[in-house]
C-alpha cells in the first residue's frame, strides 16, 4: 500500500495536502522566491533476478522524500530531504533561500493552488494488480529454462523489476497535480563459449501504466531472439575499421538519434552552450527524410507520462520536420533561460533531482522504403542489427557498440562481425541519413544525464546512413 | 535517531516479528554543491539522504532484504516485515552468512575532521576558479560542466550477533571541464577532477591549470590514420581498462561465469613479469576509502597480479566461503551481494628485466599514441569477452612532435593488451581512481577518420 499513516503537520499520500503545501509556499514566496516548486514522491519498488535455474535475488524497496526548488531571477536553489513534516519541508525552503542569499523585500504574488489535478484516481488499483513476487519468479524461470536450448549457453539470465512512484507537485504558480506511475521492465541475457570463441546476447521490454504487460509478455520469442543473436555472434569475425555506409537496424538502433542528436535538442545543452543546434532553428539540420519525434502520450510506452515532473501534461513535439529544426526540448527552467516553452519534458530519476529537460518517447518517423531496399542499396558496408550502448561527448562526437553486426556486399547480408562501433558527430551524421524505412518500431531504455536515470523509448525504422566511421579491429 | 537508536530499534523490532538473525546496513549523508555559469550562480544544491539496507534470515536460513529511505519507528518495522516476506524467495542454491570478520578490529585513518564551508564559500571558490579558467587562453569560451560539492557522511553496519561498526568523513571534489573555441575548427573539450577530504583541501590552482592546458592542448588537432600503433596509456586510462576488467579478479563474477578467469585461475601468467597489482582501498592517498564493506570486513591492501601472475580474487563472505578462504573487505550489501574492487595500485615489479626501458612517454622520440583519456566505458567494454573499442582523448606522437588526435577510437582484448605491455614506466601518479605508472603497448588498433 502506498499511502502513509495520518499525522498531523505532515504530508499524508492519498490525502488533500492542500492546505499544508500552500502554507509552504506562501513561507517561500514570503521569504523573497520568485518561484517555488514542492515534488514529493513515496515509492514502492521491487526487483527480481532469475540465473539458470534459481531465483538468486529478490530485492524490495520503498521509500520518501521531497525536493524543494526555488527560483529568483535565473538562479535556483534546490533542496532534497527525507523528512515530510511540515518543520521539515519549512526548513528545506529556509535551506534554499539562504543557499540563494534573498534579502531583497519585492515579494511575488501567490494566489494559493488551483484545483487538484489528480491524474492518480484510476491507478490506484495498480499496486493489486501487478504481478507477485511468487507469479513473477515462476515466470522468469520459465524464461531461463526457455534459454538452456544446447551446451554452448553457459550463463542464463532473467531480470524483472517494478517500480511504482505516487507523487505529489505543487508550485507558487497555483500548480497542484497527483500521479501514481508504474514502470515494469524484464530482461533476458546469455552468454555463450565454445573454445576460445565467446558472445553475449540481451533483449530488454518495457512499458508504463500497464500492470499486466509481464502476464502478456512473450517470453519464448523473446528467449529465442536473445538465443539466435548469441549464435549468430559466437564464431564472428572481428570488423575492419573504416568509413562505410550502414543499415541500422529499427527499435533500439533509435539509441543513436537519442543520444548523439536528441540530448543536443534539449534546452539543458543551450543552457550550457554545448549544442551546435541552438541558432539553427527553423534550419536544415538532417537530411530532408528525416522526421523526429519526441512524445510523451504513445500508451503503455516506456517514456510515457500523464504529468511531468513540473505538474506539465507532455505534448508530442515535432523536434525535426523535414530535415528543418522545428523545436527544443524545454522544462521550467529552460524556458526561464533560454526562452524555448515548455513542452511537458521536465523530468528527474527521484526526489532527489531537480528536474530538467529530457526526452521521452525519442523517435525517427517512418517513411517509405522496405529493410530490403536500404541493404540492396549498398554495395559494401555494414547493417546493425543490435545496438549496445553509447554516449555522447561534451562536444558532440558520439560513439556506439554494436552488439549484432553483418556485412553487406553487393546488397546482401554476409558475414556476422562483432567488434564494431560507430563514431561520428550529430552535425555530420544528420545529413547523411538517406533513407527511411517503412517498419518503425519502440524500444524501452534508462537515460542517464542531469536529473539522473529516467525511463524512456528510443525508436526507428530501418534507417541508411551513407556514410559512418566504423570502428574496429 | 542514530545509528544506536537504529539498531536498538531494529533488534525490537526483530524481536517481536520473531526475527533472530539480522543485519543492516545505513548511510546517512549531508551534501551541498554549487555549479555556475560564466560567473553567475546556475545551481545551488542542499540534500541529506538516510538509506537503510536490512537483511533478515528466515527459519531455514533463507535470506530476503529491503531498502528504505523511511528510518522511523513504522519504517524500520515494515522494512523488516518486507524483508521477511523476501526470505521466502531466498536463494536456496547459494547460502549467505555473516561475514567471519565482522567483528575484526577496523583501521580507520586519522582524518582530520573537516567543517562544511557553507554554500556561499562554494560559489565564491568556483566562481574564482571558473574565471581563472576562462581567462587562462582566449580560445576557452566556457566552462560548460563544472561543480564543487562537499559531502559529511556516516555508515554503519551491525548485525545481530553484536557486531557494530560506523563511521563518518567528509569529502569534497572539484570539476572543471573547459571547451575551446577557434575559428573554422571543431570545438575541443577537456577538463581535470579534484579531491579532498574537505573544499580547503581541494589543490585548486592545480585543477585550473590541468584544465586549461588539457584542453588547450588538443587545439591544434588532426585525423589519425586507421591503423595498428605503438600505445602508452597515461596512468589514469591504464586505470580505467584494469577497472573495466576487474571481473578477471572477481570470484563473484567467475562463480555466475561472467569472468575470464575461473576457480583454478589463481597461479596464471597473464601478463608481463614486470607487473604487481594491488587493490589498496586503505591507501593514504585514497580520499574515498572505506574501513569496512558492506558485509562489515575490514578493508585491506590486496596483491591481485603479482610478477604477471593471478595471485588473489577479491570475495564476499560468501564467495569466500565457496572459494575456501577469507572475505576481502570488498562485498556490498544486497540480496545478491555484489563484489568490486577499492582502489587499484599498479607498478612495476622487481621483475623487469624484459622491459623496453628505453620506452618513455617524455622522451620517446619514435612514432606512438598516447591515450590521454578513455571514453564511454560502459557502450566499449565487453568484459565477459574481454573486448574493448573506445573513443579516447589523445595524441600522435611523431619525431618528437605530437598532435591532438581529432576523433578516434582504440580496439583491443585485455588478454592480448596484458601480455604485450613492453614498458612499465617507473614513476607512477596518484589519481582519483588508484595510482599508476604510464603502461606501453606493443600494437592496440586505432581507428581514425583519416
């Protein structure tokens, strides 16, 4: 269960806070904040990992706290706390306005909170209905089991974990919304040996709002899947390094636009100056098939949100029209900053975050061509069937692990290779994406940046870029 | 409450839910941070955080766990409650126990108790140092990320045969990362990391000036060609690959198979004679060490390659118990207790005599790259393969000359890496991950645009 027991001068979830958060707010407004913004959250957390044939974790969690955020002018003062009592949320505000050295008198108005947005009424059946521990330990063995299909898997593995976060927002500009979200997400690893030859293979699913998603979850396609991949890549070459034209693959090949371009749309990057986009809007950026997406609406994906963590329901924004850079990602803070509206994308890992502006669901649109006609289109290069991880640098240069790779000749797949990353810039790579496929399809992930891990979809279709550093071997 | 009042709490809370064997660990921490932006203040940080990691052991001595941020009386009743509940999936395979070392005395080193110095002080110091920084090279624009924080924490660990161990530190660290701007070139970007036991301690100065000549230092840039090079890895990157593959010293990830090492591992040559690695988590120059794991054993100075060879694993009390030896002092607390290495000491042994000493990243006047930095350590290492190809800051180094390296990436296998190192230089520098000498490379593959 995820309210609390009632005590006075407290915050009680599931119950009208209201007159409490204002009295808050009305000590930080009194105090000289131009700005205050109160995030409360109480989690319910657990997580299970399966290896072979056992269950070797199971690992509950729960826990509460607050993070309080104070603007004046353009600077904020942000204070996290676990204590939720009236004494212990009034000093936090003292805290960050004395971080902030107000002295001056001029003094906002605060008109008291709007009506209570509670976005939570129907979820709160959520906690009932998701899987048990037992349910959910019977099926990642299950899972396992499905992996042990010949004696070149040598470790197996199945991670599930749940987590389910109610908050509470409410700010001096009369904001006061409730959620509960649930995020589930399941994993499936192996790694596979024969001599000296050596692979891996993982898949992850994921989605929001849908407590029974794990029930529906195909597990013997997905074990299948993570299988043939280990297969595939046991006995492959290393890759020769070069520049090459490649094929990547849909659903998580989106992790490339994600990081390598979408962080650079993302007002926190202009705000630091590290964007090469930030005077280019309304500019050709990419190439002119390319039409990017971040949204935070897409039902049961894992970026989606019924509020952002500023009290904001996400818009779907069209970042790139065309090729043309039509929008940033923008929070509270970066539209203070910078002057780009928010667009619901303020977001934080927890309590102890201040928000900033992240993607959600990330995406390249589809267009018109089939998988076929990209590969056929090349004589010599590389198709990526499955990305592992990346990053991008504070200059723009990204790279990226290819976890299953093949070569393309004379417009076919040959060969597996394993060894490969893809090196580049956003500013260069943009324009060189030349064709898009007709076969878009999401991927769940966990984003690292400023306001720590946040749950989001990366996505594409087929897509070719003529041109990529490979690295290699 | 206190770390007392906790455990008395816990141990009636046990009591009356019928729980005769427990253990916790908690962490409590007050932190401040400041970042600025071109002399203004961009973000001020408060927070404290309490976390509490109870285990609890069932009637058949299965394990379950739960963490909280809730240390009230109801809070610490309902984590155990949960934590029982858990037991009931306990891993029935592999049995934990408490650590045999629980109760050893500790060594804890005299630290000099640090005071915060307040928010205001903060912002005044980064202030300074950001404008240092920029005014350092008119090609330095800005100092995109930077931060200085200082942390006061306490952790415990008691378990409910009387074990009982805290203790508390502070810690401060600085990071300044510049980008360089000229005309019709690429912006280039570096910076330097500080640390200290508290913000006076912290060699400020020291980290400006690493920043800007850094990043000033890969002003002058150029595409390398794809090819196979003469490498010296610079202290800090020999670090970050012996980190990325510390899975080869770890029984944790050798018992789920996840190592290149096995059981029987211990005796094999796998490098060079020439080189001794320790982990040292108590070593003076370590700001972030910790007397005690999570398991409460002791820290201790440990020899993982001695003379090329694997000498010791580091454990947990259960891979210790598997392994028919001791815990380390290097297991976290969980329900599936995780392993991992302090702080790594590399040097060179008595040993080298096939070293080519001639070999010297300060002399050297033959053709050779010099990996600065590595990059994106968790997209380019593939430990349980031993794989890796990751982008790194660096330079060519050729008749003398070097040249940034503009945009590249360096491949290998840490087997192959470990067995053709041709020089270990005899100086070695302290940094904030362990301390090393420059390590050079017979031939790794580089790949550049070029």
């Amino acid at each position: 269960m995820l309210s609390s027991q009632i005590k006075s001068n407290e915050i009680v979830f599931g119950s009208c806070n209201k007159d409490l958060l204002e009295e808050i707010i009305f000590y930080g407004i009194g105090l000289g904040a131009d700005f205050v913004e109160i995030f409360i959250e109480n989690t319910d957390n657990s997580s299970v990992l399966a290896e072979e044939d056992f269950i070797t974790s199971v690992s509950p969690s729960f826990g509460r706290g607050a993070g309080i955020r104070i603007f004046k002018g353009k600077k904020d003062g942000f204070v996290s706390t676990n204590d939720l009592t009236k004494h212990g949320l009034m000093r936090s505000i003292s805290q960050a306005i004395e971080m902030l050295d107000i002295t001056e008198n001029k003094r906002e108005v605060f008109n008291g909170l709007n009506k209570h947005r509670d976005y939570s009424l129907s979820k709160k059946k959520w906690i009932n209905e998701v899987p048990s521990i037992h349910e959910i330990s019977e099926k990642l063995l299950v899972s396992t089991k499905s992996l042990k299909k010949n004696n070149k898997i040598i470790t197996r593995k199945g991670s599930y974990s749940r987590n389910l976060q109610e908050v509470i927002i409410a700010s001096s500009d009369g904001t006061y919304v409730s959620d509960i979200r649930l995020h589930q997400t399941v994993g499936l690893n192996v790694i596979a040996s024969d001599a000296q030859y050596r692979s891996s293979g993982s898949r992850r699913f994921g989605s929001s709002g849908m407590p029974n998603e794990f029930r529906l979850w195909d597990h013997e396609k997905a074990a299948n899947d993570v299988f043939e991949s280990s297969m595939n890549m046991l006995y492959a070459d290393y890759v020769d390094a070069g520049q090459m034209p490649v094929v990547l693959a849909n659903k998580f090949g989106g992790v490339i636009f994600h990081e390598a371009c979408g962080h650079l749309l993302e007002t926190t990057q202009i705000e630091r100056g590290t964007t090469p986009f930030e005077n280019k809007l309304n500019e050709k950026i990419a190439h002119e098939s390319v039409t990017a997406i971040d949204e935070g609406i897409s039902e049961g994906s894992f970026g989606s949100l019924s509020v952002d963590d500023e009290g904001m329901e996400p818009e779907k924004s069209v970042l790139i029209k065309d090729g043309i850079l039509k929008k940033f990602i923008s929070d509270r803070a970066g539209e203070l900053r910078t002057g780009h509206k928010r667009t619901g994308s303020g977001r934080r890992q927890n309590y102890s975050f201040a928000a900033a502006s992240r993607m959600r669901n990330t995406y390249i649109a589809k267009g018109e061509h089939s998988k076929e006609d990209l590969i056929n289109s090349i004589s010599e290069g590389l198709y990526c069937k499955s990305m592992g991880g990346g990053s991008v640098g504070a200059t723009g240069q990204f790279n990226f692990a290819v976890e299953e790779g093949y070569l393309i000749k004379n417009g076919k797949l040959t060969s597996p290779v394993k060894g490969a990353t893809l090196i580049g810039e956003a500013k260069e790579v943009m324009p060189k994406i030349s064709m898009c496929g007709n076969d878009l399809e999401l991927a769940p992930g966990f984003c690292g940046s400023i306001s720590g891990s946040v749950n989001v979809t990366v996505g594409q279709p087929h897509i070719k870029v003529n041109s990529i550093t490979v690295g290699g071997r | 409450m206190n770390s007392r009042e906790i455990t008395t709490q816990i141990s009636k809370a046990a009591d009356f839910l019928n729980l005769k064997k427990w253990d916790y660990g908690a962490s409590f921490s007050n932190d401040y941070s400041v970042q600025v932006d071109k002399g203004e203040a961009k973000q001020l940080k408060a927070s404290q955080k309490q976390i509490l990691t109870i285990r609890v052991w069932n009637q058949s001595n299965l394990v379950g766990i739960t963490t909280t941020s809730d240390i009230s009386e109801s809070g610490i009743k309902k984590a155990l409650k949960q934590a029982n509940i858990a037991s009931d999936f306990g891993n029935k395979n592999e049995s934990t126990e408490f650590s045999p070392l629980a109760k050893d005395p500790i060594k804890v080193k005299e630290v000099k108790k640090r005071n915060p110095v307040g928010i205001k002080k903060l912002l005044t110091v980064l202030r300074e140092a950001e404008v240092k920084l920029l005014e350092s090279h008119e090609s330095i624009k800005s100092v995109p990320y930077n931060g200085l924080s200082e942390s006061f924490f306490e952790r415990v660990y008691a378990n409910s045969e009387g074990a009982f161990r805290s203790y508390s530190k502070s810690q401060a660290a600085l990071y300044l990362y510049a980008r360089a701007e000229e005309k019709n070139k690429k912006p280039r970007s570096s910076g330097s990391v500080k640390l200290g036991y508290g913000a006076d301690d912290i060699d400020i100065e020291s980290c400006i000036k690493e920043a800007s000549n850094k990043t000033i230092s890969h002003l002058n840039y150029s595409s390398i060609k794809t090819d196979k090079y003469l490498i010296c890895f610079s202290p800090e990157s020999f670090l970050t690959i012996i980190n990325a593959f510390s899975s080869m010293f770890n029984a944790r990830s050798i018992i789920d198979g996840v190592s290149l090492s096995n059981k029987n591992s211990i005796g094999e040559k796998i490098s060079t004679e020439a080189l001794n690695i320790y982990d040292d988590g108590l070593h003076e120059k370590n700001i972030s060490s910790t007397p005690f794991d999570g398991e409460g054993t002791p820290t201790k100075r440990l020899c993982l390659i001695k003379g090329g060879r694997i000498e010791n694993f580091i454990h947990s009390e259960s891979t210790a118990r598997i392994f028919k030896t001791t815990p380390t002092g290097h297991a976290g607390l969980g329900s599936k207790v995780s392993v991992s290495p302090d702080w790594i000491v590399v040097e060179k042994s008595d040993e080298n005599f096939d070293l080519k000493t001639s070999l010297d990243h300060s002399t050297y006047e033959g053709e050779f790259v010099y990996i600065e930095e590595l990059n994106a350590i968790h997209a380019g290492v593939r430990a349980s393969q031993g794989s890796f190809s990751l982008p790194f800051d660096g330079w060519l180094y050729k008749k003398g000359k070097k040249i940034s390296i503009e945009s590249a990436t360096v491949a290998g296998d840490i087997k192959y890496l470990l067995k053709n190192i041709v020089n270990i230089e005899s100086s070695q520098e302290v940094t904030t991950s362990g301390i090393s000498p420059h390590i050079w490379i017979n031939e790794l593959s580089i790949t550049g645009d070029a």
